[in-house]
C-alpha cells in the first residue's frame, strides 16, 4: 500500500510534491493544514490556532483526520500533508491505528522557507505569523523528524526544478518498494529451501 507521510517545515513544498505524489499513485492528498482552513471556518476554537500559526491540539486533529481517512477513497493509500507534527501526535497515531508505509520528509532552508513564504501571501504568511510557525515548527516538528530519521527518505526540496524533486521523490518511493518485495521473495525463498 502507498500510504505516505509527508513532513516538510512550512514553505518546503507539502502541498506542491502532494498533488504530483498524489497523480502518480493514484491516491487522495490529505492535507491536514487544508482540512483545519476548512474547520476554521466552522469552528472558533480552531479559528483561533490557525491565525495565530500555532498548532491546532491533537484530538482535534485526530477526529477531523480520522474522519477524512474513512472515506472510501482512502482504502489503497493516501498522502498525509502537515502531520504528524508533535510527538503527541505520533503517539496519537500509534494509538489510533493511523498508519503508514512510507515517511517522506522536505528539505528546505530557512533562508529558502522565508523566502517562498513570503512570495505566496496566505492570510497567515505575515512575517510575525511566519516567524512563529518556523519556531513552532523546530520546536515540535523537530523532535518528529528525529523520530523518523531513520525509516524516512530525505529529499533536498530547494535548488532544482519542482519536476526534478518531485521524481525524485516518486524515484525513492518505488525503488524502497523494490526493496521491500526483494527482501519479502527472500524470506520466501530461504523458507521454501528449507
Ligand atoms: P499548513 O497548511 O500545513 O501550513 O497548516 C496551516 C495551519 O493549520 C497550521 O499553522 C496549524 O495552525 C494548522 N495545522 C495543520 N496541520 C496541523 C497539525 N498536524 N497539527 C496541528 N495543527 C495543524
């Protein structure tokens, strides 16, 4: 199954590489920061967060994700954009059962970051709400990719062409499945030889 996770700092080009990932595998992109502009709408509290730039609490997160990932368009994989993004969220996940083949992570610099956020002008991309996502993002994104450094595949998301990373991207996913059916038709064959 193609069930990817998506992490990237703000401005590394989630939602870009989601929409080719999501052509190519022929699975839904599920962006959690689309999902929260849709709720802000709807909902104060998550109003609230999502001004600021801070991070909506986890079983918010949860119940509107869990939600989106019941959809019958979900069964064969999906991409999950901008999650997890704490560590209580990876527990969250582990607890409720979201889960996972492959962890893709964005890598952009921050020079970089400030300046494509800047170029792009959303309601939160002013330069205090873009300063305080990018420490957010250290702060408790940062334990996150630690986490997952090393299962993760670590793409460099800045200085080539937007096509280039993203076959890239598709490159290192299939080539990991590869992997994977190799070491499976292993085992298989070591058992079989027995
Ligand atoms: P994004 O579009 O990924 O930049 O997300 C926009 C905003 O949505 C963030 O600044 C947060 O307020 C909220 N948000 C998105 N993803 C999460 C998440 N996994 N946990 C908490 N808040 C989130």
């Amino acid at each position: 199954m193609n069930r990817i996770i998506l992490l990237g700092g703000p401005g590394s080009g989630k939602s870009t590489y989601s929409k080719s990932l999501s052509e190519h595998f022929n699975i839904p992109h599920i962006s959690v920061g689309e999902l929260m502009r849709e709720e802000q709408k709807i909902n104060p509290e998550v109003d609230k967060y999502v001004s600021a730039g801070e991070l909506v609490p986890t079983d918010i997160i949860i119940d509107i994700l869990k939600e989106r990932l019941s959809e019958s368009d979900s069964v064969d994989g999906y991409i999950l954009d901008g999650f997890p993004r704490s560590m209580e969220q990876v527990e969250a996940m582990e607890t409720e059962d979201i889960e996972y083949d492959y962890v893709v992570n964005l890598n952009v610099s921050e020079d970089e970051v400030v300046m494509r956020l800047t170029a792009r002008g959303r309601e939160d991309d002013t330069p205090e709400i873009i300063k305080k996502r990018l420490s957010i993002f250290d702060k408790q994104t940062g334990p996150v990719i630690q986490h997952f450094k090393d299962e993760m595949i670590d793409i460099k998301a800045e200085g080539r062409e937007i096509e280039d990373t993203a076959e890239d991207i598709i490159n290192s996913i299939e080539s990991k499945t590869e992997n994977r059916k190799y070491k499976k038709g292993m085992t298989f064959k070591n058992y079989t030889g027995l």
